[in-house]
C-alpha cells in the first residue's frame, strides 16, 4: 500500500478499494475451503426406502407422498379417511406396491404407535429413512385478545404436538436407518402478522422443536430439516368458513367492540394474496432434495417470498417493518410501532 501510494501511480482511495476487494476475496476463498471441509455428507437412500409422509391426503402432503413415490420411495401415506386412501392409490396405480395409505390420527399416541408398527413390519429391513411431518391446519383470522381457545388449542394440537407425538414413534425406525427427518413449518415460524396468532404460535413451535431435535439427532447420523414455505395454493387457504364461525364466537366477547372492522382490510388482502401463490410442487421438491442430497439443507424457505422475509428478518424489527410494509398485500396491519 505505502509502495503504491507514494509512487504516484494510483491514490489512497483507489488502493483502499482493491484492498477491501482483495480481502473480500480472500475470506470467500477461505470460507469455501471450510464450508467444503466441515459439511457433513450424508448417506442415500436405497431403492424402495421406506418414507412416512402425515397429512398426506390432501393439499401439500399429497403432492409430497405422489412425488416421492415416482423417486422410488415406499411412500407410507398417512391420511384420515377412506376416501383419502382410495384416492391416493388411485394416482399410485403405476407402482401400487410402493404405496401404502395409513389411516391416522396425528393426536393420538395410540394411533401413530400402531402406524409405526404397520411401517415396521412393510417397510424395507424394517427401517424407516424419511419422516415428513406436514399435517396440518389454519389457524383463522384471531387476534389474540379475542381468539377463542379451542382454536389455538386445536392448530397446537396438530401442527405442533402431533408433529412430536408422530415423531416419538417414528424416530426408533429412522434412528436404526441413520435417516432424515423434515418438519413442515412456515414463514409464520419466524414472521407473525396481525390477527394469524394461532397458527403462528404452533408453526414457531415447529421451528423451536426442530431445533432441538437436529442436535438431538445429530449423534444417530440422523440430518434435521425444516421446510419454511411462503404462500402456497391449496385449499387450505380459503379460510372464508372458518374466519365467519371464529368471527361470530369473538363477536360475544366484551372487547370485539373496540377492534369495529379492522378485520376486514386483512381479509381483503389475503384473498388478494391467493392469486400470487406459488403451486405446491415446490414444496415437493424441497422434500426430495432434503430426503436424497447427500448434502442436505438445514433450512429451506421456499414459495412465495419466503426467502426473502427470512434474510430481512435479520434487520432490527423497526426497519423490519417498514421494508414489510412494501412487501406484504396493500391492507395489512402492521405493529403500532411500525408508524413511530
């Protein structure tokens, strides 16, 4: 630098620059060669493995059983009806015998016990080398103050507990595999918006056990995974129904008079929302990579500007919120000190 500055050559400013690039290039060139050297490579699947996917009956779970059925896998699908069953072994038809519908309840130990044998004695050397854990519901339009319990109690019930009962008696197979685990959670496991608090709560649960549970694992050789998709186009968004009998409960409540309709812009905007989801084959997708890469992601945040709120989620909550603000549908109502 002293060289090259007292030369005449080029200034201070111009060295300052290169410097900076240069550095910039050397700690590139120095974390690859540790990223290179620290990721752990994971096993693959063998032809026919046995994977157990929740939820599979309808919406993103029966994209995910379908999908890993045309890679090869045993898919054991876990539904909750006959007509559920009959319809997935209907699109299995071309290989019947890699598919096999459970009927389930992911609330009930008693339940997913039974599917763990029924997975135990069908599936290949009795081994288990993929959970997908993605049943689910919505939460409903609840501010927190109003929302009524039995709601939160039943989206907690099912998206988070019934991810840790399936687990419970899922892992012994999975742990014998050294297979792979992958819990669906959402954008809303790290970003809330106004009135989504019970799904919310059950999906940061979600985030939270998973957590756990990858350095629990860890020791097994078992890899973690968790799906965080944005907006994705099912059923499950089309909440009219449930938002108008949650509605009518919070109506009785003594404060629902002091929130009038500031629903109403944020239902607006959600159905607004819907025409700008993305198909749920890319939430498929994300599941293959993380049951068959032999480097796997810890995290995948797809669909719908998932990858985006999660780098910004990194900003201070004030900044947040106002890059938010220009992000999410026109209508939506932010925190109180979004405006300060």
């Amino acid at each position: 630098w002293r060289c090259a500055t007292t030369s005449g050559y080029m200034g201070k400013q111009e060295v300052a620059v290169l410097a900076s690039a240069a550095g910039a290039v050397a700690i590139g060139a120095l974390y690859w060669r540790w990223r290179c050297a620290t990721t752990i490579r994971h096993g693959v699947p063998k032809p026919g493995a046995a994977v157990f996917v929740t939820g599979a009956g309808t919406g993103i779970g029966r994209g995910i059983a379908l999908h890993l059925h045309t890679l090869g896998f045993h898919v054991f699908a876990g539904v909750i009806s006959d007509a559920e069953a009959t319809s997935i072994m209907q699109s299995a038809a071309e290989s019947p015998s890699l598919m096999t519908p459970i009927i389930i309840d992911v609330t009930s130990e008693n339940s997913m016990a039974l599917a763990a044998a029924e997975v135990q004695a069908n599936a290949l050397d009795g081994e288990l080398w993929g959970v997908v854990n993605n049943a689910g519901i919505p939460g409903g339009q609840c501010p927190v103050e109003l929302a009524p319990l039995p709601q939160i109690r039943r989206c907690f019930e099912i998206n988070t507990l019934g991810q840790v009962i399936t687990l419970q008696a899922m892992l012994p197979l999975v742990r014998r595999a050294k297979g792979r685990v992958i819990n669906i959670a959402s954008v809303n496991g790290f970003f809330a918006t106004w009135g989504n608090s019970p799904y919310a709560i059950s999906k940061f649960g979600v985030e939270a056990m998973t957590e756990s549970l990858r350095y629990e694992m860890a020791p097994f050789g078992v890899h973690v995974a968790v799906i965080e998709p944005g907006g994705v186009r099912t059923a499950m968004w089309d909440t009219t129904a449930l938002d108008n009998r949650l509605w009518e409960l919070m109506r009785l409540r003594p404060a629902a008079a002091d929130y009038g309709e500031r629903i109403e812009p944020d239902l607006v905007a959600a159905k607004a929302m819907q025409e700008q989801l993305d198909d749920p084959s890319v939430v498929a997708a994300a599941v293959g990579d993380a049951l068959t890469s032999p480097t796997p992601q810890h995290r995948y945040s797809i669909a719908y500007k998932a990858g985006t709120l999660r780098l910004l989620r990194m900003l201070p909550d004030v900044l947040f919120y106002k890059i938010v603000a220009s992000i999410i549908p026109p209508g939506t109502l932010l925190p109180d000190f979004e405006a300060e």
